[in-house]
C-alpha cells in the first residue's frame, strides 16, 4: 500500500519537506508491514535501489559471522532509515534485519528519492547526518575495541542502550 502524508512527515529524512513535495512522492512509496520476528532482509540478499525506513514499530540489524555468532549491531526505531547500499552501495545486504516487533516498513525508489533530493535538498543534508552519526558511533566502538578494556566497553555498551532505548524502573511496593 502506499505511504500517507503523515507516515512520510514521520521518516527523519522527509519530516522538513513541504506538503507538495511529499503529495508528489506519494505515488511512489511502499508501505508493508512485518510481524515481530518476522525477517524483512536477510543478509546476503540483492537489494532493490531502494531506501528502507521503519514507520512504525522497531526492527533489529544483526550480522553472522562465519563461526555462526550473530552480533546484534542496532536496534531502529519509527523514523529511522537503513538497509543503505541498497540505495547507495553495491545492493548486497550486509546483514539481517528482523522486526523486533509487528511494524510497517516504508521503501521509496532510488530515482523518486533523487528527484525529491533534487526538488529539496535539506533531505540529503538529513541522510547525511543520519550516516555521520552512524560513522562516528562505529568510529567510536572501533577505538573502544582496540583501546580500552572488556570491563569499560561493556559500561559504554550499557550506557550506549540505555541512552538509545531508555530504561524501565520497576518497583515493588511495601506492605
């Protein structure tokens, strides 16, 4: 089904475009939805020339490694964007991405999504700070993993997810 206005207003990289822009990007966006553990890309796959985006829900990017371990390298919430070399890269999916619960995904197609860039291009300027951001947290794993000890990483591990997805306080009340 196609994407309405406020699933576009709710994708980061499309939340600053005018109402026209996005009525013209309309036709050519993709909404489907996937249930919680559902897979919606598996690792190895040949993708479409397309950007991903989570509307609603959340999803889970994980990667294998030869020895079978699965490493989960992000959670994304509603908003956010992935499956990038897709849209810009070699079209091969670096890794798996499941629906941490039920959830819609949207796709645009690559040409829709250059002419939107065309027509506003603060859209580029979003994607590109999504992927900075994504650059330097991976920048900063990387030095964490060569420098520091296994007792900080996993402070900063824990600090990292506690940042991105919050915590929940129980209490238990006394009688």
């Amino acid at each position: 089904m196609q994407a309405s206005l406020e699933q576009l207003s709710q994708i980061i990289v499309f939340a600053g475009l005018e109402t026209a822009n996005k009525v013209n990007l309309q036709p050519y966006t993709q909404v489907q939805h996937h249930s919680k553990r559902e897979i919606i890309l598996h690792e190895g796959d040949v993708l479409p020339a397309k950007l991903y985006a989570v509307v609603s829900g959340s999803i889970q990017v994980t990667k294998t490694a030869t020895t079978g371990k699965k490493t989960i390298l992000r959670a994304l919430a509603a908003g956010e964007i992935f499956a990038v070399p897709a849209l810009l890269g070699n079209g091969i999916s670096p890794v798996t991405v499941t629906a941490e619960s039920d959830c819609e995904i949207l796709t645009v197609e690559r040409d829709t999504l250059l002419k939107a860039i065309g027509e506003n291009p603060k859209t580029a300027l979003r994607m590109l700070i999504v992927f900075n951001s994504r650059i330097q947290q991976l920048h900063e794993t990387v030095h964490g993993l060569v420098s520091e000890r296994a007792i900080v990483r996993l402070a900063r591990l824990i600090q990292y997810f506690a940042a991105e997805s919050g915590t929940d306080l129980l209490h238990k009340a006394s009688v």
